[in-house]
C-alpha cells in the first residue's frame, strides 16, 4: 500500500473485500465519518459472496483508514487508490455556484 506521505492531501478511493462488511462499514463511519458503500461480489479464487466495500477519503486519512478497518477485520483485503476526482458532500461541490 502506497505510503501517506505520496498521499498526503490527494483524494484517494478504497474498495474493501470482505466478509465482515457490516462492522467494518459502521467502524468506517463511526471512526472517520465518511460514507460507505457496499456493493455484491464474488471472490473467484475461492467462489465465495463477498461484501466490497468502497469509500472516498482524502490521503491524510489513509492511515486512520487502515487502523479502523484492522480493528474490526485485521485480514482484510484493502485497495488504496488516488482518485482524479471526487465530488459531492465532504469534498468538491458537483457544480459550481452561479
């Protein structure tokens, strides 16, 4: 996973894949105050349903991120990527005021 300091103020997406989506999303919300989304997939390696998680946060949470998501599920599979992007409440407004 890249380091904070190469994220640091970057808009940063995540995708979670788990079997614990439930706690992980309320620890998600509850520590960092950020909305979670869950979306059903299916794991190929093993065939299972899984639970994938995907939330929008800025670099400077990444590490508050990984520390929330490892209380509730320390074996979970955790994507970091940097975001173009990302509008709506808690980041830039969709459109510009008139």
């Amino acid at each position: 996973m890249p380091s904070n300091s190469r994220l640091a103020g970057k808009k940063i997406t995540c995708s979670k894949f788990l079997p614990t989506a439930d706690a992980v999303s309320k620890r998600i919300m509850t520590d960092l105050r950020r909305g979670v989304t869950a979306l059903t997939g299916k794991g190929m390696y093993r065939g299972q349903d899984r639970s994938v998680l995907v939330c929008a946060i800025t670099g400077t949470e990444v590490h508050n991120l990984k520390n929330a998501v490892a209380k509730e599920d320390p074996s979970a599979f955790v994507v970091v990527s940097a975001a173009q992007e990302i509008l709506g409440r808690g980041f830039n407004p969709l459109s510009e005021a008139g």
